[in-house]
C-alpha cells in the first residue's frame, strides 16, 4: 500500500486512519531512537522534539476515535480498541488495515 492511500485527509476515516499512522511512526520514534539516545547518550535533544510531537499526535488520535463513536455511528468498543493498540509500539500499525477498509466503506457509504 503506498503511503499516499495512507496519508490522506479527506474523509474522517482517512483522517483517523493517517493521524494513527503518524502517531504510530512518532511512537517508535520517541521509544526506540529518542529514548535510547536520553538514556545511554546523554543526549535528551530528542525526547524533548519528538516527545510533545507525539503526544501531540496522541490526543488527536484520541479525539478522532471518539469523534467516530460520537459522529459517525462507531462503537466505543472500536474506539477503545483503536486507542488501546496506540499503546503498543506497531500498534496502529496491525489496525491500519482494518482503519482502511472502514474508509473504503465510509466512501461507498457517502456515494450511495
């Protein structure tokens, strides 16, 4: 899947489905490059870039999931879910597969 079908914006889904995708991206980041640079470098430069940056991307990610329970009919369940694997590093990354084909039938949902 190329990541021009990931990063897009123009639906809530897609919305939902690339901000997880980032978050997900500045997660490893921040766990495995910014964290390990603090603790065995010295050198807390990148925690401090990429730590707002991905809690940042956190709340969004929060805010859209429940954005979709509240305005598009999704159940708290999936939401849970959906914030519950952005816990985990490559977490949201097992969900975009599925965050893709609910905005695949969100699309044909609006045509038809």
């Amino acid at each position: 899947m190329s990541l021009s079908r990931i990063l897009r914006f123009d639906t809530p889904t897609a919305r939902l489905r690339a901000v997880a995708f980032l978050e997900g991206l500045s997660f490893i980041a921040l766990v495995f490059v910014a964290v390990p640079m603090k603790h065995f470098a010295g050198d807390p430069l990148l925690v401090r870039v990429i730590g707002p940056i991905h809690g940042v991307l956190f709340i969004a990610l929060a805010y859209l999931a429940w954005d979709s329970v509240s305005e598009h009919g999704k159940s708290w369940g999936w939401a849970g879910r959906i914030v519950g694997f952005s816990l985990l590093p490559f977490g949201t990354f097992f969900l975009d597969r599925r965050l893709g084909e609910d905005d695949e039938a969100f699309r044909r949902a609006q045509q038809g």
